[in-house]
C-alpha cells in the first residue's frame, strides 16, 4: 500500500461543474470525514471567507456547498469551522473516494490549487492516475511514501494551520520566498495582504515551529 499526495489544479474543480467557490472564500480545509455512504458526506471543515462575507455564511454554504446541515463549531474573524453535511453524488467525491483508493484528510483548496493525499494499492495507482487525468491535465505528483513507514506517525496529529497561515504561506511558496536565491521578499508578502511585515514573519514562525516540531520534535 502507497500514501501518495498530489497537487491538482483547481481547474479540476470546473470538470465536475462545481460552482466558483473563491467568488466568497479564500480556502477551504476538509479537516476530517466522518462518514461517507451511499447517501451523504458528512465532514469537519474549515474555510476562510472573503472580508465582509462571513456574515452570509448560512447562504453562501448552502449555495456553494449544496450543504443540507451546517452547525459552526468555532469562528475567529473570516474563519470558520463546521461540521457539514452533503449529498455524495456532488462533485468530486465520488472519484476520490469511491474507487480502488480511499481519500486522507485533510484536503485543502485555494484558488491555485488542491492538495489530496490518497491512500492506494501499488498496483491501482496506474487506475487513480488515468481517472484523474480524464478530468485534468494540471497535476503532479509531490510524495509516494510507504504506508508502513506513513503509520509511524499514527497518532501524531497532523500540522494544523489557520486559513490566514495557509494563505500567506502558499502566496510565498508559490512566489519564490523559499527558493535560493530568494525571489519574493516579507515586504512584498506584507503589502499583499495589507498587514505589517513583522506580522507575517510572526505568521511564517508560528508556521515553522508547527512543522518542525511534527517532524521533528
């Protein structure tokens, strides 16, 4: 057995005629799925609203989501929590779940891209590959790690980040912020998103003491 994660492209979203959901969100997090049968999806997600939409939550859920039952689980600024319940025939889930491989929260998703890690046999990954591929293109495979070594970490939380951390961070990498040498600096990053620079190094060190201490602490 593999765990493979992939970047799709969030044209992906387009092929199964899910509607524009960063016409009201930043990001959105499938955190964890609770159950999945031949009638619902039901899920702990976390997302990130546009300023001022937060307010809308209610609609801009059922609208964009097809959401039958939403309760809020915690709200801090434009972000929320929640726990969700979706028909199971929308969408991509079907594909990610329904094949010869099963989906591995979280998932996150935000204007550029997808991020999915899919837990698969050796011999399948040709099929899940070839299945993606109908639908698009933009992929690339980032990490196939043995499930046996994956399992290590069982019972390790995985690296939780807020929507705004997921945000800033995913705007550097894609700038070249961590490329050598460095092609985007902490004052463009702070002028991106109107806060100050010593707030987004702040955001960048929060991030990086997460991330080394679950690999390494």
């Amino acid at each position: 057995m593999k765990l493979i994660k992939i970047k799709l492209g969030t044209k992906f979203l387009e092929a199964f005629g899910l509607p524009n959901y960063f016409s009201e969100l930043e990001y959105i997090e499938l955190v964890q799925i609770y159950q999945y049968d031949r009638l619902n999806f039901f899920s702990l997600q976390r997302m990130l609203f546009k300023p001022n939409r937060i307010d809308h939550k209610e609609e801009i859920i059922k609208n964009l989501f097809q959401a039958t039952f939403f309760q809020q689980l915690e709200q801090n600024g434009n972000e929320l929590l929640c726990i969700m319940k979706q028909r199971n025939d929308l969408g991509f889930w079907p594909l990610l779940i329904s094949g010869s491989w099963g989906l591995i929260p979280p998932l996150s998703v935000d204007p550029h891209s997808i991020m999915i890690s899919i837990i698969v046999k050796e011999e399948n990954m040709q099929s899940l590959f070839e299945a993606l591929d109908k639908y698009t293109q933009d992929s690339e495979l980032l990490a196939v790690t043995d499930v046996v070594n994956a399992m290590e970490k069982v019972g390790v939380p995985l690296p939780s980040f807020t929507g705004r951390q997921h945000e800033i961070m995913a705007y550097a990498t894609r700038h070249g912020y961590f490329d050598i040498p460095r092609k985007c600096s902490t004052e463009k990053i702070a002028e991106k998103f109107g806060v100050s620079v010593a707030a987004i190094n702040e955001h960048m060190r929060k991030v990086e003491r997460t991330v080394m201490r679950y690999f390494f602490g």
